[in-house]
C-alpha cells in the first residue's frame, strides 16, 4: 500500500495552520515584514524547530518570538 503524503514528511494542514499562527506572531513581536530578510529567518527557525520535534504550540512560540534578534551594531 503505497503511503500517504503526511507519511513521507510533508506537513499537515493543522500543522500549517500552527506554523503560520508562529511565524506571525513572531513577525508582529519583531515589527518584521513578512517579506523581510528577518521574515524568512523567522520562517526558517520555526521550521527548524518543528523538524528538530518541536511541535508544541505554545513552546514554538516562546522560543521564536522571545528570541531576540542578533544586534546590528557589532
């Protein structure tokens, strides 16, 4: 039986939803553009953490959006 998309790794439709509502709220507490540098970032931390099992909710969003931001003065 051949397997289901959700099987070989692709992301279910809740799943999107929970990453969407993240990236968001990580992007309104960074006053990041979705379209931003600091956007596909964000975008790609959530992800990361998502495939590294984080997959609460609650955990993703105080991980991102509590994250501060490299300086940009060195």
């Amino acid at each position: 039986m051949p397997k289901s998309i959700y099987d070989r790794g692709l992301l279910k439709p809740a799943q999107v939803a929970t990453l969407q509502r993240v990236f968001d709220e990580a992007c309104r507490s960074r006053e990041a553009h979705p379209e931003s540098a600091e956007a596909r970032e964000i975008a790609l931390t959530v992800l990361a953490l998502h495939n590294a099992g984080m997959v609460d909710e609650e955990m993703l969003m105080e991980t991102v959006c509590f994250r501060r931001p490299k300086s940009k003065t060195a």
